[in-house]
C-alpha cells in the first residue's frame, strides 16, 4: 500500500532522498513505482556523473513505458545500486529499501528547501 | 501525468467486472480498456502455461450480406475470400490503391452470402467509410455491427479444455467457427486467437458478456489486460496496426505477402504485385538485442529502418521487437545496432515467431 516515509524528503516528480551528511541516496516513490508497474528494466548512470535537480540521471521501464527518473538534488554520484540490473523488480518491491538507485554527493544544501516533507508530497498526490 | 481526455470514452459491457477484478483502467482507441489486473507478466505467463481472457469488445464488426457478398469482399480483401468455407475465418488486409495497409482483418463466413468481419478499433470507421465508398455495383448491404457484439479472447493450452464444459457443442476448429450456446448465452465461437496459444475469440450480445465471463472466471480463466496481450502477440509475431502496419507501407513490405492473392484482382493487388515481383525496398524482421535494454516504438535502425513494435518478452527475457529495415539486411542471423534513445544496442534478425512453445 501507498507509504510515503517522514525521514526522507520529496520531489514533486515522486522521487525521494535520504540525506545522510553530505551525501544523499535516491530513489523513486511508491506512487512512482505503482503508476510504472512492474519495473523490468534498469539502466544506471556511471559513478562519477553530475546530476542536476530537477533533470533526469537514469531511465526505468516498465514492460509498457519508459519513464525519466528526476534527481531531487545536485551531485556527483558516488555509487549506483548495481544490484538492479539482475533484479529491477527490487524496486517495486521494496523503493525506499533495497530499491534505491544512486548515491549522490550533494553539492548545494540550500536546495534542500525547494523539496517537500512526507505530508507535503501526500498532499500533492490527492 | 496523463492529461485528462476531454473525450467521452466508451466502456464495454464488461466495465464493472474489470474494475472489480482491480484493473487499471486507460484511454485505448477511444475506449476506456483494462491495461493490467494482477500485472504484466504474471498475466503473460497465465495464457502461456494455461488460460487467460481478454475483453476484447473495443474491437470493430461488419457485416456484409446479399447477392454480391463474397464477390465485393474478394474485390476489397487481399486474400482469397471464395476459399474461405461455410462457417471458416480467414486472415486478410485492407488495402489503399497504392497497396498502403488500410487495416489487417479477421473475416468469417456466416453463410454463403453473408461474412462478419472483425476490425481494429481505430479503424473501425475508415474501414467502414471505404467498404462503403467501393460498394457502388455490387448488390451487397453492409451492416455496422460495433454496437451488437461484445468480444472476449480465451487464450492459453488450458482454454478449449476449460471452455468446453460451458459450450452445448463441439468447439470449433482452428479458423473455423460455431454458433454455440456458452454459459447459457449464444455466442459466436471462433477458432482464433492473437497471442500464439490455443484458444478461441467469442463475440456475443454485450447484455450476454457478463454471463460467459462469470462462468470462465469460476472457471479458473486469469483475467489479462491489454498490456500482456500485446507482449504476447509480439512474441508470436502477430503485427499490430498502428505500429507494425500502416498506410505508408504494404503488404509484402510487412512479410503478409502469404494473405494477399493479387489474381483476384482486390483493390491494390497491382501495387502489391509489382512489388511482390521487385522485391520490397525494406522488410519486417522480428528481432532480439543480444545484450541489455529494451527496444521501443520509434527507435532507428543503425543504417536504415525504425523499430516498430518493442518490449521485454517475458518468456525469453530479453528485448525484442520488429523494425523495418532494409532488404539486404532482413536474413535472419544479421546483426544489427538500435539506437534507444541514444544508446547503441545490439540485436540480431530472428525467425518467426519470436517464442515457440517447444524451443
């Protein structure tokens, strides 16, 4: 069912963050992961790349879609989530958990401010 | 996002099963159709291992009848409708004068004088404007009968087996047809399908549909959307209009050179031989990448040609897809390079179908 955890913040393009000191971890949101469906397909960016907020880093597809996946912040990303390639549908399964894709360390805090709480990004969704 | 559609979409008889059974529910073809219930690959593997159901009422209906049925039809189908036996289906395709593909058809012989040909539903009203725009002539009356027949697909090894019990007779052969009595309604039964397995395809009153699909649920028949079907057809390399054919391209072009009997004189017939005896500038070719990602609609052939059909197939997992691309590059085996969305993946030229039950 529709979980939207209060330690993470959230683009309104339903992606999420964990910030853990300067370094952030990404993912999609359940909502994300339910209007996609079973997720089949994983195609991570390379350690190393800069990735803007708002802009995408990666694709996931569906059997039936492709869809961009948004960064909620700007980075460098210092590990990707390799063990999505043998199992996509990980990110169905468990999104905030196992299902995470980059690790990004975050090169701006103040655009922590422009992301939405738990409730916020809930709000939205109704 | 999907904007909402300001047009009134239409739903089929079988709306309030399909919401009850937890589907998704979207826009296709002016029609508001269920995508997936228990998801996508669950519901593939349904129909391969043992029997799957689709609502399939979006689907178009023509009737033709009278005196000059079967020699207007010839005139305007590609394939040789005089073969087609009392109470057979056939395969054809509509065509344009220039041979371009109007729409791919399934046609079924009622009587002597009397076919019901089955439409896709995007075409149903082009198709329809045409037959009648050619009928001048002939002593021939054609019938919309969209609003007449709901249409429910049971597909997979398990579906005759399941289905038999709820009929009052012998199901028909494959592409024949019989007029039956299923779960007490009558329905027309046919021995078609669109996803490679066994089956039949049932077109009955829509007040009636609710009666079969209770009866073939408690049967134990998995509810499956659209989304599977069109992962199914794909692997057995059934095209899709709208993506696989189109009016820029022919028949021959598209490999259904096999349905088109140019002796029968069917509008477009010289275009279709004259490229029949040319040979097409480009093929249809099933294909599969040999390394990851998955192929879609719209992405370039490296070299020449576009993908136009592509998905991840759940029986080999693995991208696959048909492009057109150019003749000299069509033999199965050929290697090839798709760009996916700047990406470069490889793939290679396969048989048809794409999956065959027995390796």
């Amino acid at each position: 069912m529709a979980d939207y955890p209060h330690d993470l913040l959230y683009h309104p393009e339903h992606d999420w963050a964990r910030i853990d000191g300067d370094v952030a971890t990404l993912g999609i949101t359940w909502f994300a992961q339910d209007s996609l469906g079973e997720v089949v397909f994983f195609d991570p960016p390379a350690v190393g790349t800069q990735v803007r907020q708002g802009e995408s880093y990666a694709e996931v597809e569906s059997v039936k879609a492709v869809s961009d996946v948004i960064a909620p912040l700007s980075g460098e990303i210092v590990e990707v989530n390799e063990a999505l390639g043998d199992a996509p549908e990980t990110i169905n399964d468990d999104p905030y958990g196992d299902g995470w894709m980059v690790k990004v360390r975050c090169s701006d805090p103040s655009e922590r401010d422009a992301l939405l709480d738990a409730d916020a990004y809930a709000a939205q969704l109704a | 996002m999907a904007a909402a559609a300001s047009e009134t979409l239409r739903r089929t008889a079988l709306f309030d099963r399909h919401a009850a059974a937890g589907a998704r529910l979207v826009p296709f073809a002016g029609w508001e159709m269920p995508v997936q219930y228990a998801g996508v690959r669950e519901e593939h593997l349904a129909v391969r291992e043992r029997a799957g159901m689709f609502d399939v009422s979006h689907m178009g209906e023509v009737e033709t009848r009278g005196p000059d049925a079967l020699a207007f039809l010839q005139r305007m189908l590609s394939n040789d409708v005089a073969a087609i036996p009392l109470g057979g289906a056939q395969y054809t395709v509509l065509c344009r004068e220039d041979g371009g593909v109007l729409d791919d058809l399934f046609t079924y012989r009622l009587a002597d004088d009397r076919f019901l040909t089955v439409t896709n539903a995007a075409n149903h009203a082009r198709d329809i404007a045409w037959l009648r725009a050619h009928a001048g002539g002939f002593d021939v009356e054609l019938v919309d009968r969209l609003d007449d027949y709901a249409m429910l697909a049971v597909q997979g090894p398990a579906a005759r087996g399941l289905l038999a019990p709820l009929v009052d007779g012998e199901l028909p052969a494959r592409f024949h047809t019989a007029e039956l009595r299923v779960a007490g309604v009558p329905a027309l039964v046919c021995g078609t399908g669109y996803t490679g397995e066994d089956g039949a395809e049932l077109l009955c009153g829509p007040a009636d549909a609710g009666a079969i699909w209770d009866a073939l649920l408690a049967a134990g028949v998995a509810p499956a959307g659209l989304a599977a079907r069109d992962t199914l057809r794909l692997e057995a390399c059934y095209h899709l209009y709208g993506n696989d054919l189109m009016e820029s391209r022919g028949p021959i072009e598209a490999g259904l050179g096999w349905c088109c009997k140019e002796a029968t004189g069917f509008v477009g017939s010289e275009a279709v031989a004259a490229v029949r005896a040319s040979g097409p500038a480009e093929r249809l070719v099933p294909f599969a990448f040999t390394g990851p990602g998955i192929p879609r609609q719209g992405n370039a052939v490296v070299g020449g040609g576009e993908v136009t059909s592509g998905t991840l197939s759940p029986c080999l997992g693995v991208g696959v897809g048909m492009a057109y691309v150019p003749a000299d590059r069509a033999a199965v085996g050929t290697a090839l390079e798709i760009d996916v969305r700047g990406k470069l993946r490889a793939a290679v030229v396969k048989d048809k179908p794409l999956y065959r039950k027995d390796g």
